[in-house]
C-alpha cells in the first residue's frame, strides 16, 4: 500500500511516490474533455429521444412533416454515444496524465490544441449535416466521410501526445495505460478498416462489404471498451490507494482477453454469412470469459467504492453498483442470443438491439459517469466559495429510476425481439410474415414510454453537471450531508 504524497481534494488516494504539482494546462485538458463527453451524451440522448417517439405512429406522423426520422436521428444518437464514451475515456486519459506528467511542453499544447479543434470542427459538422440528410448509412459511421479527417488528425496528436508522455515506460506502467495505448491504436486501425467501402471493390461485393464493416465494428467497440476498461481499473486504483490493483490477475486477465475479443467478437454477429464454425466458437467462447470478468473486475471497484466514507461518492457507488448488475444481466443475455439456433431466431430484430443498449447503458456509460463524477467532484471541490451537495437524495432516487426505466426498456426490446423472431420462424415458409396485431399495438408506445422517462433521468442528471462544468468559478461541493 502506498501512502498518498498529496491528496488530491475529491479524497481519491494518489498512489504516486512523488507527487507532481498540478499542471493547469492539463487539468484544463481534463475538463475540457469532461465537459465534451458530457456534451456529447446531451446530443446523443437528444436524438434517442426523437428515435423513440418516432417508433409510435401517430407522432411519426407528426415528426414526418418536419422531416424527422430515423434515417438521421438513430445515427445523431448512436454516433453521439460512441463520442461520450470515447471523450469520457479521453478525461480520465488526461487526468492520470495529470498524475505523472510534468508541465506541458510547448509542441504537446499545440498537438492538444489541434486534436480539441478538430474534434469540436468533426462534431459540429456532424451533428449539423446529418440532420439535413447527409449520411452514409454505415454503422457507427452514418456520418460523410469528409468528418473522419479531423477525426483521425485530432486522434494522431492523441497518440502522439500519450505515447509522448508514457514513452519507455509503457510496458512497465499500470495495466490501465497499457489498455489506454491499445485502445488508442486499436482506434486507428479500425477506423481506417471502417473506409474500406470506399473502395469500389470493396463496395461492390456485399458480402465482403459486409464481413469487413461487421469485423470493423467489432474492433471499434473493443478499442473503447478498452478505453472504459482502464478507466475502470484507474479509477479502483485511486479508490483503494493500492497501486496493487492495477497489476493484478484480473485486471491483467481483463486486459487480455478484451484484446482478443476485439479480433473475435464479430463473428457471432455474422453467423448468417458463410463462415467457419471454429471462428463462431472462438467469437462466443472468448465473448463469454471476457463479461465474466469485467463482471468481477466491477464488483471489486464497487466494493472499494463502498469502502469510502465521503458523502459525495455516492454517486460513484450508485453508478459502479448498478453496472454490476447490469453486467450479470448481458452475461445472461449474451449466452442465449450467442448460442446459433436461438441467433438464427432473434438475429435482426430488436433483441440484438436491446442487448447492445443494454451493454452501452448499463455497462460503458455506468462505469464512464461513475468515473466523470470523480473529476466533477474534484473540479468544484478545488475552487470556489460556495457549498452546493454534489449528491443528495434527488440524485440518488434518479439514478434508480435511470437504471429501472432504462431495464424496461432495454428488457422490451427483448420481448419484441424474441416474438418477431419466433412468429418469424413459424411462419410458412413463402409466407409473408405478419406481426401479432397486440405486439404491433404495444410495442412502439411501451418503447416510446420507457425510452423517454430514460432520457428524463439521464437530462436532470447532465443538467445537475453542466453548471458545475461550465461554470465560471466551480462551486465547491459540500463534504456533509446532502
């Protein structure tokens, strides 16, 4: 156990030996990707918010007119999320570089200016074209691809800035670093596959197409789980005050298998494209080892988190303590929609869409606001002369009614899923298929109900932590009761 050389004032255990004094260029580019993280879920939920209540007819029709649908509000949201949870990953990033980094030397300011300039120029544009029907189609990457430069110029001063920092050190650093680097370079090699449709070859041969975009994908979501991931064990290190933790099996085993997984967990969305059967038992073998871990690997931060006494970390314990949960949950989940025959039945329809909501929810962002709070905590406990409660009572019944409603939601995905999926099946063959008249009736409303009391639960939250983000002068949280 290392005993903390300068206690940072959120009352984290700073596990250095020789602390270093803050550098206010990197705590600004701490709060600068907190604050673009959290932007960035605003926008995200704002354009789940209208997928939702596009799902019931009568407000479709309203929505129509005006032209809203979905063919630009899902990618608003999905894209959006991706850069929540990237930009969060970013923060805590920024902030261990905040732990064990010097001042900021001229060339790596202007490498930080340049990534936040054109990340802000990417989602501008993005979040401005789509609207207007510009998009691709491309999953994850509805967006014209003249948005993935700044993108990848923004993320090469990223790279060259982290690895700039850690440098020789990498491979004798915190597990935590070393799924931060991965992840990073994982990003670019599967943000260039992502283009390959551009190719006309590539364009031409859908199978191929879409072998690669299916394979790309399963790379990009593995490159910020290992992003979320660091986050994670960074965060349970500086709970604990032990810097044991980060070099133990089982965040070395997590490290381990995330990566492999990145390679494989493709394969069992693609079971319906011509492909070998090993690949599939590799994809769902390693899929299964890789949330059972991440399983313990949440439970032990949240009994660290529980460890703590400070008031203002309930909101630590209520996030990490419901992503253990829901990952037990998509463990389940994950085992039957992995198994072939049931895959066959629910492939394609909302089952497969509630899992990755399910897994983007209640895992990524739980463990990503679980650890913002901790930065939030220390950005207005550092400044500032008035006491305001970072956690009260208000916040902690929302983030329950967050994680009910969002279950809901999520748990009817499943059931019209698993419907559609078996009436689907037991349909004569050249048959048309006909949704049950009480499934088509209930299934848009009881989405459309249970998504927005989400969205009404998440909002309050981003609305409590813009003002302490963006305020000119933080105020500082109170340490006692709410």
């Amino acid at each position: 156990m290392s005993s903390p050389a300068l206690a940072p004032p959120f009352g984290l255990h700073d596990t250095r030996p020789n602390a270093l004094p803050p550098c206010p260029a990197r705590k600004y580019a701490t709060l600068t990707f907190t604050r673009g993280a959290v932007v960035a879920l605003g926008i995200g939920l704002f354009g789940g918010l209208l997928s939702v209540a596009y799902t019931v007819p009568a407000i479709a029709a309203l929505l129509e007119p005006l032209g809203i649908d979905l063919r630009w509000t899902r990618p608003l949201h999905t894209i959006f999320g991706v850069a929540f949870v990237f930009l969060g990953g970013q923060a805590l990033v920024h902030r261990y570089l905040q732990d064990v980094a010097g001042p900021i030397t001229e060339p790596e300011r202007w490498r930080l200016r340049i990534q936040v300039i054109c990340w802000a120029v990417a989602g501008s544009g993005i979040a401005l074209t789509l609207p207007l029907g510009i998009t691709t189609g491309r999953e994850y990457m509805s967006f014209h691809p003249i948005w993935s430069i700044p993108i990848l110029v923004g993320w090469l001063c990223f790279v060259w800035n982290f690895f700039g920092v850690v440098g020789r050190d990498f491979w004798r650093s915190p597990v935590f670093v070393t799924m931060w680097g991965v992840g990073a370079l994982f990003f670019l090699y599967t943000f260039v596959e992502q283009h390959l449709w551009l190719i006309p070859e590539v364009f031409q041969d859908p199978i191929v197409d879409r072998r690669i975009q299916w394979k790309a994908t399963g790379t990009l979501v593995g490159s910020f789980n290992l992003f979320v991931y660091g986050a994670l064990v960074y965060v349970g290190e500086r709970l604990s005050g032990d810097n044991s933790y980060s070099r133990s099996r089982v965040a070395y085993a997590l490290l381990g298998v995330g990566l492999l997984n990145s390679f494989t967990n493709y394969a069992h969305h693609t079971y319906h494209l011509p492909q070998s059967h090993l690949v599939k038992w590799v994809a769902f073998t390693v899929s299964m080892l890789e949330i059972i871990i991440l399983f313990r690997a949440i439970t032990d931060v949240w009994k660290l988190a529980l460890d703590t006494t400070d008031r203002p970390f309930c909101q630590v314990r209520a996030f990490f303590g419901a992503a253990k949960w829901w990952s037990m949950a998509m463990l389940f989940t994950s085992l039957l929609i992995s198994i072939p025959p049931l895959n066959t039945i629910v492939h394609g329809t909302y089952a497969i869409a509630g899992h990755a909501m399910g897994t983007m929810i209640g895992i990524d962002t739980m463990v990503l606001m679980g650890a913002l709070t901790t930065i939030i905590a220390e950005n207005i406990r550092s400044t500032g002369d008035r006491p305001t409660p970072l956690h009260t009572g208000g916040v902690r019944r929302t983030v329950f009614a967050l994680n009910i409603a969002a279950f809901g939601m999520v748990a009817w995905l499943h059931v019209v899923g698993v419907v559609d999926g078996v009436s689907r099946y037991l349909t004569p063959q050249g048959a048309i298929y006909v949704r049950p008249e009480w499934l088509s009736a209930s299934s848009g409303p009881i989405f459309a109900v249970t998504g927005t009391v989400t969205f009404v639960c998440f909002a309050l939250l981003v609305g409590r932590w813009l003002p302490m983000l963006f305020a000119r002068h933080p105020r500082r949280a109170q340490v006692g009761g709410p």
